[in-house]
C-alpha cells in the first residue's frame, strides 16, 4: 500500500467515525482540526483503524501520535512487517 492510497483509506475512516464527509486528512491533522475529537472518539478512531487494517495498536504508539502521519507510519510500518 502506498502512502496516498493510505490516506484515502484514512479519510474514509476518519469521516465514518466523526460522520463528516468533509474531512480532509493532511500529515500533520490532528486533534485540535477535528471537531469532535475527543478521548471517547480517539478510542472509536483507534479500533477503526484496527479493524480495516487487520492490526492492533500497542499503547504507546497510540500514546506517541500527535498528529496523522504519526498513525500512518505505524500502519505503514505493519503493512511492510506482514509482506
């Protein structure tokens, strides 16, 4: 998977989650961008993101993103880990 097709996965994700077809992930999105995101959606965004992509986040790499390219390296990193 490529870094763009990511982002297209992640838009899809991030806009089911919220319900707002207008958002529009950038590297360096995060919290403060996104209304609505708080601790209880972090959580339903998190075992999203698990379930698409068929991985589990360990605590402190969830606890280490600050913004979305920091979540999009660890998916990318698990990607190339199971090929």
């Amino acid at each position: 998977m490529t870094e763009p097709e990511l982002y297209v996965e992640l838009t899809q994700i991030f806009r089911a989650v919220f319900a707002d077809d207008d958002i529009v992930l950038r590297p360096e999105t995060n919290a403060d961008d996104v209304e609505g995101w708080d601790s209880f959606t972090h959580l339903n965004l998190m075992i999203a993101v698990e379930m698409h992509f068929g991985i589990k986040l360990r605590t402190t790499e969830v606890d280490g993103m600050a913004n979305v390219a920091d979540l999009a390296k660890v998916i990318l990193s698990r990607a190339e880990a199971q090929t």
